[in-house]
C-alpha cells in the first residue's frame, strides 16, 4: 500500500510557535514526524516528554535526540579551535547549534521518506538562513519550509485560538519578555526592552550569571588544561567536553562573569541588540588564546587570527557544511598539534584574568627573554637587523620628503585645515 500523504520533519521545541506548526501542516496535506532535540537548553532533562507530548497533539512520530556531546565534542570543539568570536565579540551559540539539529533533521528525513523539513523560525533572523542553508548542503533535494515567515498569525493569543478551534489545549508557561535561545554553550536574549540600545539590561535579563558588585569576595582560581588545542581538564580533573562546558559555566557564572551586550549585524542585513551569557565559552576562548600565544611561532598566530575571522563570519552566516569551512578547520587542525599545556586563571566579581602559563611545548624561552642573569640573547645582530628591516621606511623617508621633518608638519597642517579638523599642537605655528 502506497502512501499518498506527503512527510515533513518538524523541528519541534514544545513551543507556541512549533505546537502551531503541527496542526498547520496536517491541515496542508503533510503528515509530520517532529524532532526534539536537547542541547542542554532548561527543560531540556526531559525532551522524551516533549516528544511524546508531539505524538499526542497528531504528530505520527515523534524523536527525542540528546545532542549535548555530540554538540560538545563537534561544534563546540571546533569553534575553541577556532577562537570564534563573530564581530570579535559573540562567541556564537545559536549558530553553533543549528548545524548539528540539521544534521539530525536531514537523517531522520531519510530514514522516514519525508521530502521537507519545517523550522519555527521567524522572517528576520538568521536561523532562517542556517536551517535552510545547512540542511540543502546535507540534501540539496529537499524542501526547507519556514512558514512562521508569512503566516496568518500576529498575535501569541491567535495561535491559541487557533489551536484551540481543533481542540489542542496549549499550556503557555509563564512568558519570558525576552525572545531566548539556549543551550550548553550559552544563552542569547533578545526583544523587550532591550530593543532600546540605550536601555540597560535589567537584573531579570540575566540567568547563567550573578550579578558581579554580589559575587564572592574571594578570588576563585581555576586551571583548563589543553590537550592539542581541547580543553580536557578543570582543576586538575579529566573530564568531557560537555561536562567541561558544564562545570565552566556554574564557575564562571556564579562569579559574575560571561556577560555580553552588542549591537550585532545580522546576515540578513539588519542590526540587533543582542545580550548573551557565555560564562563558559569566554572563559575556554580566552584562555585557549593565551596557550596559543606560548606555544605558537608569531607568525602563524597572526595569519590564524585573520582565518578566525572567516571563519566567525562563515559560521554565523550558515555556511558550516562547505569547503570553506572544512578547509579552514583543517587549517586550525594543524595549527593546534602543539597546543597542549595548562592555564590558570582568576575569577573576581565578574573579571577573569589568566595568571599563568605551562607547556612542554612553549615556545617562551627564558633565556632569550631575560634581562638578568642566564641571558642567551644576541644583542650583536640586532643592528644589522634594523638596518635591513628599516631599510624601506628610510628610503621612503629620503625619497618623498626629503627627510625634512618641518615640511612634513607642513603637510599635515595643511590637510588637517583642508579636513576641517584640530590641528596637533605640534603643527601649528
Ligand atoms: N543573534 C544570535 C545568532 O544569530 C542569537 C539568536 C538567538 N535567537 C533568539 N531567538 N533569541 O546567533
């Protein structure tokens, strides 16, 4: 028996949005089969009751998949490797996330025969644009709806009245005035008050940090320890990737730090004013950073933080299943091979401060560095190397100014009166 009805995998949260979506795409012809995926976001402990709360509000399968390591040990792996940072400043979470839901999405699509995959994302965002992006990289043949973009619905209480017409009794929790997404690696708010840049977040806004004027007020050491590039110790004890994560952001948070508030430029064009807690995520970045600085030639430091910045941008913008990608973790995965060694660090009232370094692989060598006994450095080359390493600047400086300093003041007054701008003191006559 053949079966006529078309199959479409939700990806379904519990949510307003996504229970909508349920009864949406029935009345659309598609049987739908939802994905419930945990990555460490609240209520997250019990995602098979999300699941089976799915299957009883129509859906005709339902999936309830724990991603937490896999999310740890790929995503978030890779993105420490890479020191992600979008805009220098996010260390992605939301973007982090997506790849691995799609990935689940697109399997589980297979195995059932369903040629669409649903998302509950809104028209403005860039989860859109990675739903859609990532899961056609996985299977360019399938169709991405995300019908939370045109739909009927404005207001929370039509989609109640909707469902509630077909006899689906919605239970909203209390609402958050933010609009959140969280998981192990952090938690993004957005919307309500915060709409106003110059509005500060209020107390409520923050959950995974303390507010720091009320941390302890004793210094908290803490030591990461690296095994080429992956944190695999805290304070000495050997753990997951997760359950570094984990205990990272109870440590970190509960002194006051991981906070960030920015105005950030979405992939779809606009601006936002996005607040984050990423207690963990800052914590391992800064001191994966500092190991690198120790272990690593300069060179190599200097072209890898150009490639982290690709690699930032590609990742928030959804572009994780494509040979930009790839090539550029090669790259960091090569870079990393002598990053192993421990960092310590203090936390004090919402600052974390690396207080010290140790590699076999440093490439700190004291006695090259030292200005005291045991020196090895030297000191006779360091002419002949300005000399050579100069050599441009002074050809310059002979060539287009003849080396007179007077008529380059000159110069510069000029355009700064051409400029309108304030002249330096030392240029005005
Ligand atoms: N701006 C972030 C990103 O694009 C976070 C988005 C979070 N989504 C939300 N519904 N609050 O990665």
């Amino acid at each position: 028996m053949t079966d006529s009805k078309k199959k479409v995998v939700l990806a379904y949260s519990g949510g307003v949005d996504t229970t909508v979506l349920i009864p949406w795409l029935q009345e659309r012809g598609y049987d739908v089969i939802c994905v419930c995926a945990s990555l460490g976001q609240p209520g997250s402990s019990d995602i098979q009751a999300i699941a089976d709360k799915a299957t009883k509000l129509g859906a005709i399968a339902s999936y309830a998949v724990d991603m937490r390591d896999e999310f740890c040990d790929t995503a978030v792996a890779d993105a420490i490797a890479a020191n992600a940072m979008y805009q220098n400043t996010y260390p992605l979470l939301s973007a982090l996330s997506r790849p691995v839901i799609c990935k689940h999405l697109v399997r589980i699509a297979h195995k059932e025969g369903a040629a669409a995959i649903a998302h509950g994302c809104t028209g403005k965002g860039n989860d859109q644009v990675r739903f859609t992006l990532e899961c056609q990289a996985l299977d360019p043949n399938i169709e991405i709806l995300g019908p939370v973009r045109e739909w009927e619905f404005t207001t929370r209480q039509s989609e109640i009245d909707y469902c509630l017409e077909r006899g689906i009794q919605i239970e909203v929790n209390k609402e958050s005035p933010y609009s959140l997404d969280e998981n192990v690696w952090g938690r993004a708010i957005e919307c309500g008050v915060l709409e106003d840049p110059w509005n500060k977040p209020p107390r409520d806004a923050w959950v995974m940090t303390c507010e720091p004027t009320e941390a302890p007020d004793e210094i908290t050491q803490l030591e990461i320890g690296f095994s080429h590039g992956k944190p695999v110790t805290v304070n000495g004890k050997k753990l997951s990737m997760l359950q570094i994560v984990e205990t990272l952001n109870e440590i970190c948070g509960s002194n006051g730090f991981g906070r960030i508030d920015t105005i950030e430029d979405r992939v779809v064009g606009l601006k936002s004013r996005e607040c984050y807690e990423q207690p963990a995520a800052l914590a391992l970045i800064k001191a994966h950073k500092a190991l690198e600085n120790l272990c690593l030639p300069a060179d190599l430091l200097a072209q890898k933080l150009d490639l982290e910045h690709a690699w930032a941008r590609a990742v928030y913008s959804g572009l994780w299943y494509t040979p930009l990608k790839s090539a550029l973790d090669a790259f960091f995965a090569s870079s990393q091979k002598t990053v192993t060694g421990v960092v310590r660090m203090e936390l004090y009232k919402g600052s974390c401060v690396v207080t010290g370094l140790k590699s076999n692989h440093s490439m700190y060598d004291f006695g090259l560095a030292t200005y005291d006994e045991g020196d090895t450095y030297d000191r006779s080359s360091a002419e002949g190397f300005m000399d050579l390493f100069g050599l441009p600047n002074k050809v310059w400086a002979q060539k287009s100014v003849g080396g007179d300093i007077a008529e380059l003041d000159d110069e510069l007054a000029e355009v700064h009166a051409e400029a309108d701008v304030e002249t330096p003191a030392h240029c005005s006559k």
